[in-house]
C-alpha cells in the first residue's frame, strides 16, 4: 500500500507540469487566442475560438508541448468557405505555420516552443448534430472542464502516463489505445487512477459504460464507453483486444510489483545483425522479409495498410504450406513486412482433393483433366478422387520474389509501391534489417506482455 | 455395345467352370457330405451336413477351390458340445484337416484338390434366431439357390470377377469389398451384370435396399442391403465408402471402354530400390517407415489394427507439425507403417497459446509459470497469453525412434510387438523396403483408382 503511494507520488511529481509551465501555457494560449479573435474582427466573419485538449483541461503531462485551438463558425455555413476562411485565420494566428489535413485542411505551427493545431469547426447544438468528427471535441471539453477538478486531473495524468509506458496510449490506428477522452472518462467513472487499476484488474470483456445512461446503439467491441455527449458513439472503438488485455496484465502487475519502470520504460539495446543471427540458431526457424520505401502516407493511412498487407501475405503464405509462427511489421523509412517461418520449403507436390466420384459430371471432369497429366493419381481416397500435383512454389522465398504476391490481399499503397520493386531477405540476411530496426527486431526477439 | 458384349464374353469363356471342374466339384462334395453322414451315423448324434458358398450356388469361378460343408445340431445342444462334435467329425471327414478358429473352431483341409472347410452350425428356425454369425449362413444359400437360375449365376460370375479386378472383392477386413452374398444380392436386384454396372454408375450413396421390405434398423453406411434373412442386418455393413467409390468409377470406366484387363488386371513390376530413390527425388518428400515384425494373428485382426496404428501414428505425427502427405501400411513377414511427409523437420521451439488475459486465475498462473522460463514470452496476442516454448521433437524420425510413439492410438497386438523393437527408416533408405514390398511400393507411387 505505502509502497505503492510512495510509486505514484515520484511519478506524479515527474509528470505534472509545475507553476511556471502551466503559466507558460497560459500565456501562449492567451496570446494566440487574441491574435485569433483580432483577425475574425478583421474579417468581420462570425466565429469564436476556444481551447480543447489535455492542455485546456490540465490533463496534460509535463513536456507535453500540444495546444489545440479551434475556430467555430455557423453550422450553416457551406463547407468550402468554412475551410478557406479556417486557413486564413490560421496562417494570421501562425504566420510561420503550414497546412495539414484531418477531417478539414488547419494550419499547424510553432509558438514559443509550443505544437499548435489551429482547427476550423462547426458550433452545433449538440454533439449528435455534428457535420464532421471535430465539431465533436468542444463538447468533450465541456463535458470534462465541469467534471475534473484537480486532483481527479492529477489522477488522470498518472493513468495516462501508465498507457503510455506500457504502449497503450492513443486512439491513432497505429496504436490503437486509449484516447485522453478514454482516459478521463474512465478516471470519472471509477474515482481515481489506483481505482481505475483494481477495477480493470477484474475485468469481463465485454465491458460496457454508459455514463449518462443515454446509449442507442450497441457495439461488438471489448470496451464499450458511450459517449456522455453522444448516445451513438463508443469512445472506446478504436481500442484493441490487446491494449484490453495489455492495461489488465499491467494493472494487475503494477498493484502486485508497485515501480516508476511501469510508468518510464527503457527502450531497450538495439540488436545488432549478429544479435539477429544468435536469436535465429537458438530458435532454428527462416526469418522472411518483404521491404519497400515506406508509402509516403499519413501514419492513420500507413499502419491500417501495412496491418492489412501482414495478414494478407501471412495469408498467402500460410496457403501455400509455409507456416508462420509469428509475424510483425516495422516502418520508417523502410517498411517492413517480417515474417518468422516455422516451415520454409515444401515438397515439389501438393494433394488436390477433387469432388466425391459420386458427383458424376464434376468427378468425370476432374478425373479426365488429371488422368493424362504429370500429376500423380487421380485415384481414389474415401469416397473422393485425389491427385498429387505439382506445387507452384515450393519456398516461401520464391514466392514472395514472384509477382503471386501482388494477388495477397494489401493495402492500396503498399501494392503500388511493391509493384514498383521492394527487396526480400531471408534467414541471416533479416540481420540487416537492424540497421534501420534494431529496437524494433530487440522487441521482437524479446516479446513481452 | 457390341464390344462391351465381346468383352464379357471372352472373360465368361475364362471363368466359367466347364462340365469337367463342375463335375469334378460335385464328386468331391458327394463323397465328403457321404463321409459326413458316416461320422454322424457311427456317433448317433442329431445333425445333418449341407453345402453353402458360392461353390454350393454355381456362382464359382473357375480355379476357385473352396468347399464349405456345414454340419447342423440343435439349436438347444450346449456350445461346448457343438464344439467338440464338430471337430470330431471334421477330422473323420478330413483326416489330414487341422483346426483353424473363426466364430467356432473348425476343421481345414485338403481333399481332390479342393479347399474344404468343415464348420458346425446351429439348425435354427430363421436367420433371426441365429446363435453366431456362421449360423445365417445357410439361410442365405437357400435365399440364393431359389432365386438364382443358371443365366443370372453367370452374371454373378462376371461381377464377381469385375469386383476381383478391380480390388472390391471381399468382405475381409483388409478388403472392406463386396462379399459373395453382397455381389450376388446386386444381380439379383438389377437383374445382370451389365445392370449392376449402369446402376452402380449412377449411385448416390447412401443407396439403400431391401429385396424383401423387411427392414427394421437403420444403418450409417454408404450402401445399405437389408439382409433377405435377417430385416437387422445390413449385407453391406463392412463395404467401405473407398470401394463404393472404386466400383462407380471402374463401371463408369469399363462401359465407356470395355477391356478385358479391367477383369485380369497385370501387377505393376516390383520397384527396386533405387527406383524409390528417384520417386523420392522427384516427390521433393521425405518417406519414414515403423517396419516390425508382423503380429502373428490372423488377417481379420492384423489389418484393423495396422489400419488403427497407421491412423494413430500419423495423428500423432501431424499433431506435433509433420504434415503427412499420404501413408500406406504393407504386411507380409514384416509389417511397415509407411508415411510420405511435407514436413520432417520443424524448428527448436512451438507456439504455445494461453488462456484469456481476462480469465485471472488461470491467466496468472499461465504467466507465473513461464515468466522464469526459457520460453520466448509471455506475449499478449489478442486478448490471450502465449509462449514459443522449446518443442519436444524437431524431427519426424527423432519422434518415431522414441517412446512417444507408444502413446499414439496403436492396435494391441501392434503396441506389444513395438514395445519389443522396431526399425525406423528415413529417406532414400525406405527403399530398402523395396525388397519385401516392391509391388506395393510401385502400387504406391503409380495410384490408380
């Protein structure tokens, strides 16, 4: 118990932003939301700015460098003109600042050290009147600003560091975590961090909230959080069976082994390519891999196709005979597609079951296209006939060399970009590959919950 | 039309009997029921000798030399004096016979060159009153005898022929084919040979009938004869789905091209060892072979149990990743367990799946138990725990040389004599199978239907 006040006291003291940040913060936002609202009278448009986020609810965690500011016009203003005059005002407020695209083009930029999104939304009624995703998120800053008072704020930071340490923070589909708004809403809805822990400690997936008992709609996810300003959204769609299971085994552990290491994990050494060739002996299986230039894509584009694309060729190759045991992808410049193969090679035949000879017309086809070919057979294998036939690809390396692999299903750029070239390494080659990932092949190598 | 009538009578010209082997045949079996009804005389017991089998219907064919004489005794005398009786006046029949043992002992032996078997039987009411298999017997000689004239007998002739031919001949348990009684049911029911043929062509199994609408069981097998004597049996019960299958595909065939060698086929030429060497090659596989001693039982009981060890054993194969392209077993002085694999070798470790990191008990206990282990792991996977675990056998041969295999599914008899040696073979040394099981071996590599 003491041990474990003592645990979340030095990490609460190394990630709440002191005095002098939170001012800081304020004056940036202070600063940034007068240029704004001076150039909305410039132009004379009707619009008001408000702060959302972590940083405008004090959730967020020291060194966090992220204000969010967004610009809300009438509802029944076109969309065009919304997202041209949005941009006009963001290059007034951020001068040095360029434009990205979400749901509509904004202008991010730098100011006084800070990463600023200048965003334009729709005010609307209510959360469920929303024209695009965005015009959500000042409802949620509402929600919570009357909710969190500071110490369920400070509780809030101390789970969210948590998800961080232990990889599950953050809705991107790279990650596929636990949204801030998740994390808030779960602090809300049990009290405090450690009762937040105790509780998912034990949980049954599925598990489903419904803070403003308002739910409409029902969803087939493990973590079910209906939108308090929303009857028709989970929170917590994004979330994976995994980071479920990965906040549970952590939870568990951390009330059971109290430490900072949970909350601030040493990445470790990356392997070096001998590393790489000791882990493939001791294990005595064929590392496979597929590498390409990195598709030059937003991360929420590139991780759902390079997801895609691993299960595709997985697919692919495990019909084929060539067994995987496990697979992972790596990405920055490169992509890498890896795949670790308990079976490599197969014999030059493979059995093709053909239709119960009963089956007249469809069994006297398949025996007549077999009887005078170089396949073994037909003959006959309980009430069917059977050949055994030449097998297209009889290493997994062939066959990821060859064009077949462009049939697998991948994601769109992933395709185009193998189409253009991409290299396949195969048992110690892989060593290569720490290079570019070698905490990424340690992670691997050393897989932990 | 015309050729296939050619055909069937060229092969009736080869296996009818002529007058001299009939003739031949009736003295024997007139002399020996004489010898019988002396024996029964001299001992003043209640019995009287019929004949029964194909020899007893005329639907022999020519060469075959089996003469079963029955000798009948009340249904109310003990077993044991059955018994004694039976081998008593077998042996005064047959002084040369020695006892063999199927449902009752019995005597086997020689006489003017024939096979003869002397059997002991219960003369009851109806075939549904029988005390043991051998029983019926004569029910279904008086069936046939009054049903057959000397046309359909000869049509019997051809199917049975056609059924040798092609290897469905038989209702031993190696076979698993048509018995005599089977095959003779069929003419009867489709009226000739060449009816059965068309018939049979046509099949969609089950196929069921029952010549006297008596039935009163249902039964589970791809061809249903409900017995003429006994409505709770089905004639066909040991037929297997594979011979079903042959017959539509051999009738198919020879109405399409009729042909004598479809009657007589040719044995392939035995492959010599160095032939299997180039089999192999060019299979890409990797053969292994249990060669043991065979059991000293009799067939009935040897081929169910290497047929239970052959399943076991490539079970237990492919459940620890030696995927089994095709097995085969061969008997003869030896016994082989043969088994073609796609995969010998797998590598150093498995992957072992755990439970629900939600379900706490075991999900703990699964991850206290390998977290000190020398597995990889515990990972999360989904919402599951799992491990890459050293596996037990990285080799098919490491796995059949060792005692694990004795706890595959195994025949008893097969279990007992493996417990006393075996040799395994791998590879290009399974050709020296070749010596002992050439023919099956060439059988093997060219599969016909």
């Amino acid at each position: 118990m003491a041990r474990f006040e003592e645990v979340v006291s030095a990490v609460r003291a190394r990630i709440r932003p002191d005095a002098d940040e939170r001012e800081r913060l304020r004056a940036a936002v202070g600063e940034l939301t007068e240029r704004a609202e001076e150039a909305i009278a410039d132009l004379s448009v009707d619009a008001d700015v408000i702060q959302v986020g972590s940083t405008a609810r004090g959730t967020w965690t020291s060194g966090d460098r992220d204000i969010d500011l967004f610009v809300r016009f009438p509802p029944e203003m076109d969309r065009e003109e919304l997202e041209s005059l949005g941009l006009e005002l963001g290059h007034a407020v951020l001068p040095d600042g360029h434009e990205e695209y979400a749901e509509h083009p904004y202008v991010k930029g730098q100011f006084d050290g800070f990463d600023v999104d200048f965003v334009p939304c729709y005010r609307v009624e209510s959360a469920t009147d929303i024209q695009s995703a965005v015009d959500r998120t000042p409802f949620h800053t509402t929600y919570l600003e009357a909710r969190l008072d500071d110490d369920l704020a400070d509780e809030v930071l101390l789970f969210k560091q948590f998800l961080k340490g232990i990889c599950a923070y953050g809705s991107d589909l790279r990650t596929k975590g636990f949204s801030g708004y998740l994390a808030e809403l779960l602090v809300l809805e049990y009290g405090g961090f450690r009762e937040v822990l105790e509780a998912t400690a034990e949980w049954h997936p599925p598990v489903r909230f419904d803070p403003e008992d308002h739910g409409t709609a029902t969803f087939d996810d493990p973590l079910v959080v209906i939108d308090p300003t929303d009857p028709e959204r989970n929170v917590a769609a994004v979330l994976s069976a995994e980071n479920v299971a990965r906040v549970q085994h952590y939870a568990r552990d951390l009330l059971e082994t109290p430490r900072e290491s949970v909350f601030f994990p040493e990445p470790p050494d990356p392997l070096a390519p001998e590393e790489v060739h000791d882990f493939i002996a001791e294990r005595g299986t064929t590392p496979v891999a597929v590498r390409f230039d990195a598709p030059d894509v937003v991360d929420d584009q590139l991780y759902p196709q390079l997801q895609k694309s691993l299960a595709g060729v997985g697919d692919a190759l495990s019909r084929r005979g060539f067994d995987v045991l496990r697979a992972d992808l790596f990405a920055d410049e490169s992509a890498v597609l890896f795949f670790e193969l308990a079976v490599a090679e197969r014999p030059a035949i493979e059995r093709h079951d053909g239709p119960p000879v009963h089956v007249r017309a469809h069994a006297t086809g398949f025996y007549e296209k077999y009887a005078d070919s170089d396949a073994y057979g037909p003959f006959i294998d309980g009430d069917r006939y059977a050949v055994e036939r030449e097998r297209e690809f009889t290493s997994a390396v062939d066959f990821l060399r060859s064009d077949a692999i462009l049939d697998a299903a991948l994601g769109v750029h992933v395709e185009s970009t193998l189409k253009t070239g991409y290299d396949v390494l195969s048992g110690d080659e892989t060593g290569l590959l720490a290079e570019e990932f070698g905490t990424e092949l340690a992670r691997y190598f050393d897989p932990k919950p």
